[in-house]
C-alpha cells in the first residue's frame, strides 16, 4: 500500500469512526481503525467496513467489560 492510499483510507475511517464514536463506550480510536483498514483491504465497501469495525469494537469492549 502506497501513502497516498493509506491516507485515504485513514481519512474514511476517520469519518466512520466520527459517527461510532458519538454514541460508544470510551475507546481507543485505533482498534475502529485497523479494523476499518483491513476489511477495506480485503475488498469491503465502506458500510461493510464499518459494521466490521463495530463489530471487533463491540467484542473488545465486551472483553474488557464494557457494554457497547
């Protein structure tokens, strides 16, 4: 991946991440983003990949004892 991509995508995430955060539990942003990252790697749309990412956050959370 070249940085232009990358930066693309980190700005797509961002925007994603804007939106989940709202109404999340406290997090770290960087767990939504590599989660965005990779399903957008793997060939997911942007809403794939960001109920992909709601879901990995949703599961870290719960393992740390939050509720999502």
């Amino acid at each position: 991946m070249d940085v232009a991509s990358l930066t693309d995508l980190l700005k797509e995430a961002e925007e994603h991440h804007g939106r989940y955060e709202a109404s999340a539990p406290k997090h770290h942003w960087s767990g939504f983003y590599a989660a965005y990252i990779v399903a957008r790697q793997k060939g997911r749309n942007p809403e794939e990949a960001d109920d992909d990412a709601r879901k990995y956050m949703d599961g870290q959370l719960t393992d740390q004892g939050a509720s999502p």
